[in-house]
C-alpha cells in the first residue's frame, strides 16, 4: 500500500502563512481525487480542500479566498499553501487520495498546523 507523508506543518501567528506538502511512497495511477482534510481539537474531520483529475477544485467555505490546493501530476505531490491564517485553522492536516476504482483510498498521519498568538 501507497503511503502518504505530510509535511510542513508547525505553529503560526494569526494572518501569516503556511504551506503543507503531501507526497507519496510510490507511484500513484488513475487518481481520482486528492484532497486535505482537517482534524480540529474536539471536533470530527472535515473537508478543506480537494482536486480532481481533471484540476477541478473544492473549499470549504471557511478557507476560501486564503487557501490554495494543487497537485504535481508528475510526482502525485499535493499541496496546501495556507494564508492568512486564523487561530481557527488549528487542527491536524490529513492528505488523502482515492483512485478512480477504489483500489486505492489512503490517508496520511498527518501534520499538526496551530495558528495562535
């Protein structure tokens, strides 16, 4: 199985910026989507951003307009690049990735981002 490593996470004052990368173990074929998902303290993973194949892109509502998805299809690197940040940005940052068959549906450990001042 594709493994999945986050990385650039860390602390942050609120409105400065961050940017994650998430880059598989392996090749990665017929990608369907790749996505970041956020797992806040006390609170149940949500969506933040995903991109399909065809570069069509996803936000949540609360990032949009200061975060940026995007994806190097030669490499299947994904990436956050993260601005303007608010203290409610906080939480652990999870890279995921599911194929067009579902062959493939996997998740990394994550990266912790703390926005605070």
């Amino acid at each position: 199985q594709v493994q999945l490593v986050e990385s650039g996470g860390g602390v942050v004052h609120p409105g400065g910026s961050q940017r994650l990368s998430c880059a598989p173990s392996g090749s990665i074929f017929n990608v369907y989507v790749m996505g970041w998902h956020r797992q806040a303290p006390g609170k149940q993973r949500e969506l933040v951003a995903r991109t399909f194949n065809d570069d069509r892109t996803e936000y949540a509502d609360y990032v949009k307009g200061r975060f940026t998805i995007s994806r190097d299809k030669t490499k299947n690197i994904l990436y956050l690049q993260m601005n303007s940040l608010k203290p409610e940005d906080t939480g652990v940052y999870l890279c995921h990735v599911r194929t067009w068959d579902g062959r493939l549906d996997s998740w990394g450990q994550g990266t912790q981002v703390t926005v605070s001042s």
